[in-house]
C-alpha cells in the first residue's frame, strides 16, 4: 500500500514545491517599465528650466524627471497596484496653480500621470515629495483643462496613505 502512495506523494511535494516558487501577480495587471525615459528633447528643456531658474535641491531621476523628497515618510512603499491617499498642488512653471486638494483624494496610482506613477513610489507612506515632470510623463502634447500642451508641470505631494 505504501508503494502504490509514494509516487503520487512525491507528485504532491513536486507540485507544491513549484507553486510557492512561482510568482503570484497581485491582479492589476500593470508594472512600470524601470527604464522609462521622457524624450531626450524634453529632458533637455527640463534641464534648461531647472539651470535657468535657479532651481537646486532637486535630484534628476533616470527617467528625466526632478524630484526633492522633503519627507521620507515612514509607512508603506506605493506600488502601481495601490490605492494612493494625496494631498498636493499643481502648477505650471509660470506659478499658476491648475489643480490642488488640501484633503486627501484617494487615486488608483496605475491610472496617474507618469510623473506620478514615477515619483511616489520614491517616498513611504506619510512623506511628501517636489516633482518637476517633462510633458510627456504630464499631458503630453495634448491640453487638459487650464494646462497647454508640452507643459513642464510642477507638483507638491503628500503620500497620506497607501492601500
């Protein structure tokens, strides 16, 4: 009897050894590719912004975006797969402000801007961080409300929460 349970044992062992081997997707079905980068031209423009304004404190991301993170924060990493709570504000590099909330929204960061999905996973849970975003990580070539198009936009975010 034992013989004729020994093969099909060793199947069971041989089966549960892979899955818990294997990668288990979260379900969103979205990863951020690690080496997107804005269009060269666009980094150069941003660069030139950030020089000509005198703009220092900020680290150059190897996508092409800026970042300063003015708080770490102590929670959680976001993922692309998470529900982000944020406080922040919007601006255009004139200082015109085009979208701000002083109470926390909750936004699926899969679904942001690239800048976004880019910057906040930068900072945990409870940190806040400066982003000066390309066009192309922003709106791109296309206008959006108050926003023209080929903006750089700069935004003040605060990561409350991460679920």
């Amino acid at each position: 009897m034992i013989k004729k349970l020994l093969p099909a044992f060793a199947a069971l062992l041989i089966v549960i050894f892979y899955s818990s081997c294997r990668v288990i997707d979260n379900g969103c079905g979205f990863v951020l590719d690690p080496a997107i980068k804005a269009p060269d031209s666009e980094i150069v423009r941003l660069d030139k912004f950030i020089t000509d304004n005198g703009i220092t404190g900020f680290t150059k991301h190897s996508s092409g975006l800026y970042y300063k993170i003015t708080n770490p924060g102590t929670g959680n990493f976001p993922d692309q797969c998470n529900l982000v709570g944020v406080t922040y504000t919007g601006k255009l590099t004139n200082g015109t402000v085009f979208d701000a909330s002083a109470t926390t929204v909750y936004l699926s960061l899969k679904d942001l801007i690239l800048g976004w999905r880019v910057g906040l996973p930068l900072i945990k849970s409870g940190g806040s961080i400066q982003l000066y975003i390309p066009p192309d990580f922003g709106y791109g070539n296309k206008a959006s409300g108050s926003i023209p198009a080929n903006s750089i936009l700069y935004f003040d975010v605060s990561l409350n929460a991460v679920k």
